[in-house]
C-alpha cells in the first residue's frame, strides 16, 4: 500500500486549534515542525474521528491520575512474561507467541522480545500521558523521558531510546482476561523533532481499560529505578507488588512467568535468590524463603506502601514465618 503525502500547510492549518491551544510559543513550533515533517514523510497517525453534530459530546477517555512518586502497571501483565527479564542482546523475534501468563489469562505477542528496560519505558510514557485524553497526541522532551528513568542524556542514551519506543511501537499485544480484552499495539504512534529531540506519541484510547480499578498497581518509582541492570529483580518486583498477598510460587513457575533463559533449573534458583536479596536491600520485601517443596514464600510486612494498598484487592493470607 502506498502512503499519501500531504501539503504541510494545509495539514497544520487543519490542526490549528490544537496548537493555538499550546501556552509555550516554543512547543508550539516544536509541534507544528513536527506536523510538517510527518505532512512530508506521508506518515501522519490514523485521526481519530469526529463526533456527529447530532450527538453529546462524549467524556474524554484518560488514565487516572496517578501520585507524582508512583508509575503505574498492568497487574496481568506485570504477572506474565510479556516484559521478560532477558537481556536485550538476547531478545528473541516472535510470532503470534502465547506468552505464559497466570490462570484466566491469555497474552499473544507478536515482535521483538520486550524487557524490563521496555517495560520502565512504558511505565513512564503513561504516566507522562495521565493529563491528556487517549488518542490525542503527547509532547514531552526527550531529555525529561531519559530523566524520568533515570537513564543518561547522552548521545547514546537518546539513540537506546529510540529503538525502545520504536519496539513498543511495533510489537502487537493481544491480551484477554475476565473483564477486559485489548488488542493492538501498547504505543499507537510516536514521531521525534530531530532539531529539539521533542517526542510526540500517543495511545489507543480503548488501552485504558487495562488501567481501570483493581486492573493496575502504583509502583514506588524511586525503589523501582534502584534495581536497574538487575533483571529478575525487576522483573520479580512487579510481580510481587502486584499482590496486596502473595501466594507461593513454585521455583519452577517463576522460571517460566519471568521469561528467563537460563535453561538449569538449579542456576535459576541461584539467580532467584541473588533477585530476591536485592529486593530485601531495596525495601521491596522483609524477607523471603525457599521450602523443602520448592516453594518460594515472599514476606512483604511494611514494605508494602500506602499507595500499593489502595490500588490491590484481596485479604493478606497467613504467612509463614521464614527460616533462618
């Protein structure tokens, strides 16, 4: 199919209100360079259409607004292996992949592996996104992305970032549970103003039913951005605050549902208990322990936050107390 290029005049006339609306006469250029690039490029998103004259006008579709300090994530996806904890070196291509996930459950994946780098990304463009309805276009500086995850701001940082949002862009998500079915792409569209490095993305609106109550938790992002470069930690850390308690897992579905592909079960359990030390460190957990059955028991005590509470369901269970 061949794509139509279209007359950069004509295309920022017909978005107008929507720059007229920018307060700061900087972003404003920024997006209307932006429109210009994407009228000549033939590569502007799909428009979201406009309501009929006939009709009220509908309540705009937004996340919620989530506490400064937190990010925000899907409780189904942060249980499964969507976001793996492989690194990017050994990520693999997929097609129409069902990804194991927990019971009640069902992710298909279709692209380049994602990661826990992948997932952080995610995290922080919602939460960036929170103020805007879905579907219209989100304008930040490359700069307050990297920041915001507490990357570098060098040359190299931006090129990484690039081919992370590029990957969120062209990996298909197909997930279905009880309540809620999405599929399509987790980042509908992104474009970058190489001149200022400004991105603009944006979301399909029918994404915010993963993010209704009860579907999400609020992750401490200071506590989050501690475990970088440590991959099943990460990887485990949403796992476990996804839980208001967590049952336990065996040894060998933590294997699976994290994705890992370190293939001996036994090294895995070495890397399981480094992770799960690291998260100890990090206040994450109180303490945790590996019974007789290989079953791995977590013990969280106070180090679950205010904010987690209020966004999980579910009485805490007894728990066991560890070994020593």
């Amino acid at each position: 199919m061949t794509t139509e290029k279209l007359d950069p005049d004509a295309y920022v006339e017909a978005h107008r209100e929507t720059l007229d609306s920018l307060a700061d006469p900087e972003l404003r250029a920024v997006v209307e360079r932006i429109g210009r690039t994407i009228a000549k490029n033939g590569q502007e998103p799909p428009a979201r259409q406009s309501e009929p004259s006939h009709q009220a006008p509908v309540q705009a579709i937004q996340f919620p607004l989530f506490p400064e300090e937190t990010r925000p994530v899907t409780n189904d996806v942060a249980r499964s292996a969507l976001f793996s904890c492989v690194q990017g070196k050994d990520r693999r291509m997929l097609e129409d992949t069902l990804i194991v996930a927990v019971n009640g459950v069902e992710i298909r994946f279709t692209g380049r592996q994602f990661n826990q780098d992948d997932h952080d990304l995610l995290m922080q463009l919602v939460f960036m996104a929170k103020h805007k309805p879905l579907g219209e276009y989100v304008t930040i500086p490359a700069r307050a992305i990297l920041k915001g995850l507490g990357r570098g701001t060098g040359g190299k940082d931006h090129e990484q970032l690039r081919a992370d949002i590029t990957r969120l862009v062209a990996g298909t998500v197909s997930l279905s549970n009880s309540r809620a079915e999405y599929i399509g792409h987790l980042v509908d569209y992104a474009g970058q103003d190489k001149a200022s490095r400004y991105w603009i993305y944006q979301f399909n609106p029918k994404l915010r039913a993963l993010y209704d109550p009860s579907m999400y938790t609020l992750v401490e992002w200071e506590q989050r951005k501690k475990l970088r470069g440590k991959d099943l930690a990460r990887w485990l850390h949403l796992n476990i605050v996804s839980h208001a308690a967590m049952l336990p897992y065996s040894v060998a579905k933590l294997h699976e549902l994290s994705g890992s592909q370190t293939s001996a079960l036994w090294k895995f359990r070495q890397l399981l208990r480094n992770a799960l030390n690291n998260l100890v460190a990090e206040g994450v957990i109180e303490a945790w322990e590996i019974d007789d059955n290989d079953l791995v028991h977590i013990h969280r005590g106070k180090a679950i936050s205010d904010s987690q509470r209020r966004h999980l369901t579910g009485k805490p269970s007894t728990k066991r107390k560890p070994k020593p």
